[in-house]
C-alpha cells in the first residue's frame, strides 16, 4: 500500500484561512502570515464578530495569537539567517 504526501515548506506558506465556526456564518478569511497576527490578536471573526477562540483566551497568552506570531517569526528569521526549513506533511488518504 502506497501513501500519496502533501509536503510544504512553512517559507511556502502563503495564505492562511479562518473559517468561522458559527453556523449562520461559515465566512472564510483569507490572511497572508503576516496579517494572520491582526486577525488573532482581534480573536473575532472578520465578518459576524463570533468568538473565534473562548473568550476567557482573548489576551495576549492567547494560543490562536501565538501561533499567528510564531508562523510570522519563523518565517521572517529563517528568511533572513537559512538555518533550517520546517515542512508540513499530510498524508493524503485515498
Ligand atoms: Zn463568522
């Protein structure tokens, strides 16, 4: 049995979605990495204003905000000093 992978570099990153979960709203916001960090800092969705994350998390600990940092950091520091790639790999199931 074969396996077909999906691999990509997080320097290839170039567009991140946050689908709303709300049933009425099901909106898809499309971000670049480096926007990503205002739309996790905000916590809400663009469109309907529904908690993306508890709001007991909507602060600067906040794990949705971290990752949006991280993903911009890394992305900017392994730009500039080449020390490494971080990929992403899925397993495409058939
Ligand atoms: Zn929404």
């Amino acid at each position: 049995m074969s396996r077909k992978l999906l691999a990509f570099l997080l320097s290839e990153l170039t567009t991140i979605r946050i689908i709303c979960s709300r049933d009425v709203c099901r909106a898809v916001t499309e971000v670049t990495p480096d926007r990503f960090e205002a739309v996790a800092s905000r916590g809400m969705c663009p469109v309907c204003n529904h908690d993306l994350i508890p709001s007991s998390s909507h602060n600067s600990n906040s794990p949705f905000l971290k990752l949006a940092q991280a993903i911009a950091a890394s992305q900017a520091i392994l730009a500039k000093e080449g020390t490494a790639q971080i990929e992403f790999v899925l397993p495409d199931e058939e």
